[in-house]
C-alpha cells in the first residue's frame, strides 16, 4: 500500500505529464526554463525525489520531442540542455542508455550538419555527444560507428564559431584515447582537416595529431 504522501506525489507527477503532453511551444519553453532552473547539477536520486521515482517519463518525453522537432529548431537549446541535465546526472547512467536506446547519438549528429541551426545549438549538442564519450570505451565506439569522427571532423572544417571548433577538438581528442578499435580512424579524419580553408581548423588538428602522435 502506498502512503497518502506517495499518492500525492504520483498525481503531481501525472499532473505535470499531462501538461507536458497538452502543451504547445510557447507553454513547453516555460516548462522546460523551469526544468533547467531547478535541477541544473541533479543527482539521479534527487531527480527520481523530484519526479516521484518517475524521471524517466519525463525524459522519454523530452527525447520523443527532439526527435521530430530538431529538424525546426523548436525550442531547440532548451531541449538539449535538459537532456543534458540527465545524462550528466551523477549516478544517472540509466538516463544515458534510455536516450541512446532511441537512436540519440545518431540525432546529435544530424543536428551538427544543419547549417540552419544556430552555432549555440550546435555546441548544446556537442556537448551531449561529449557526456556520452565520457561513459567509457563503448559509448565512443558506438558515436564511431556512427559515422561520428566524419560528422565532427566536417564540423570542425566548416564552423564559423571558434568556441565551438574548441568543443569539437576537445570532443575528437577524446574519441583518439582509450579507444583502440577506432583510433586510426580518428587520426585519418584530423588528417583530412589540414586540407580544409580554416586556418583555425587546421591548428585545432594539428595540436590534437601532436598529442596522439
């Protein structure tokens, strides 16, 4: 039997899903300023106490939404930081195997090959694909096989955004250690950006080819 305290908090739970759920654009941005305000550094027990051992839910909503709105830019940096929220939880590695489960690294990605996108949504999303890296040596296998090391690397050549070249490198430097079965790939790609037009690109490259060499 659950407490009257419990069932309390259950039906809030439910109450803020339903507004989630019958929310338009305008009313989710608010929702999800809010989120970000009040869980920005959570744990994943303070956020399962939040949302009443039902986090989860909520992400699988903010997910579902990015992944038939990313296209649009609805809400775009919001949503990604709120993703981020979970899947930088401490103790929240639950939180990255459900986005990863919905084909998340595969959506950063496209997203980084939007040239409509905003480059404050790009670096949002290069710093998810960074937590995911940061899991271990599979969770930079599986951005690899997707085609990851290609996508940052283009990304790298072509961005106009210093601070945001800065994440990629940092992000393929990462991809380049404790990940044998795709290093050479990742130096192959650093060595396809010395041939792009950016100067700044190509000094980003070359410092991470120092370090691998």
């Amino acid at each position: 039997m659950t407490s009257v305290k419990e069932q309390e908090a259950i039906r809030k739970l439910m109450v803020f899903l339903q507004e989630w759920d019958s929310a338009h654009k305008v009313a989710r941005s608010r929702i999800l300023d809010n989120f970000i305000k009040s869980n920005d550094g959570k744990t994943e027990p303070e956020l399962e106490l939040e949302f009443s051992q039902g986090a989860s839910l909520f992400l699988a909503r903010l997910t579902a939404w990015l992944r038939t709105t990313y296209m649009y830019s609805t809400c775009l940096d919001k949503l990604l930081k709120s993703i981020g929220i979970f899947l930088s939880a401490a103790s929240g590695r639950r939180y990255l195997i459900e986005f990863l489960e919905i084909g998340g690294v595969l959506i950063l990605l496209e997203i980084l090959g939007l040239n409509h996108l905003k480059e404050e949504e790009k670096r949002e999303t290069i710093k998810l694909l960074q937590l995911v890296a940061d899991a271990g040596r599979k969770y930079k296998e599986l951005i690899c096989e997707s085609y990851g090391v290609r996508s940052l690397t283009e990304f790298l050549a072509t961005s106009n955004s210093a601070e945001a070249q800065k994440d990629v490198q940092v992000l393929l430097d990462s991809l380049g250690r404790s990940n044998p079965k795709y290093q050479n790939h990742v130096y192959k790609g650093l060595i396809a950006v010395l041939l792009c037009t950016s100067p700044r690109a190509q000094q980003l490259a070359l410092q991470t080819l120092r370090v691998m060499q």
